[in-house]
C-alpha cells in the first residue's frame, strides 16, 4: 500500500516538472517573440 501511494507521489512530481518545463519554455517563446517584434518594428 506504502509503494502504491510512493509510486504515485513520484508520477505526479514528474508531471509537476514537466508542466513547469513547458511553462518555462512557452515563456521564453512568448519574450522572443515579443523581442522579434520590436526589433522588426525598429528596422522597419
């Protein structure tokens, strides 16, 4: 019963991580693309 509950607590910090991954990534999308914008609108 112990490992059951363990082994869920693992799975569920590894989807934590991983949200928390994607989360970070889609962040530093969203400010490249933002710089992107700017840069193109300031040479444009």
């Amino acid at each position: 019963m112990k490992k059951e509950k363990e082994q869920a607590k693992r799975q569920h910090d590894k989807g934590e991580i991983f949200v928390k991954i994607m989360a970070g990534i889609l962040a530093i999308l969203m400010v490249a693309g933002t710089g992107a914008t700017l840069i193109y609108v300031l040479i444009g």
